[in-house]
C-alpha cells in the first residue's frame, strides 16, 4: 500500500524488483512557485509541494501499474504545450512553458 504525499487515499501497488539503485529526481518536481508561474494553471499551485522537505526517490512507477496511472488532466486555454494531472498518487505538471 502506497500513501500520496498530498493526503489522498492510499492505494495498493503490485510487489516491485529494484534492478538499479534510482536517480535522485528532486529537482524535476515542481514547485507551487512553479505551477503559480505556469500560465494558465495558475488554480493548481495549492496542490504542489514547497519544496520544504526533502523527500528521496523511493520508486519509479511504471506504466503498466494501471492503478498509479489513471488521472484527471486539466489543459490551460492558453498554454497548450503543457497540462496538470492529478493521479492517485499526486498532482503532475507536464510539458514546457
């Protein structure tokens, strides 16, 4: 069982095999500050981390773990090169501005 760090419910994972130890991702994660300047996706900013906590990479989600893989995409009219998902496991923003 797998708990978002957002407070949404837990959700259960298939077992996982570590083959290579796994890169340190932080500094791909975006900030509230981020998706704030994101135009367009502005409303989202509440649902991301400050960045406060270091949190290590735990694990990488492979796409055919379908129960970590569904979400709910938000597209900005305005910027179409990027959207905001939210998936059972937290919020994503993907694409460039």
């Amino acid at each position: 069982m797998t708990a978002p760090v957002d407070g949404q419910e837990p959700i259960v994972l298939p077992p996982a095999v570590m083959q290579n130890k796994i890169p340190e991702a932080w500094s791909q994660i975006p900030t509230k500050e981020d998706v704030a300047n994101s135009k367009g996706y502005e409303r989202f900013a509440q649902y991301f981390t400050d960045k406060k906590r270091h949190l290590p990479t735990l694990a990488l989600i492979g796409r055919d773990c379908m129960p970590a893989q569904l979400q709910k995409q938000f597209y900005g009219e305005d910027n179409p090169s990027q959207m905001i998902a939210q998936t059972p496991l937290g919020w994503v923003l993907m694409g460039s501005k």
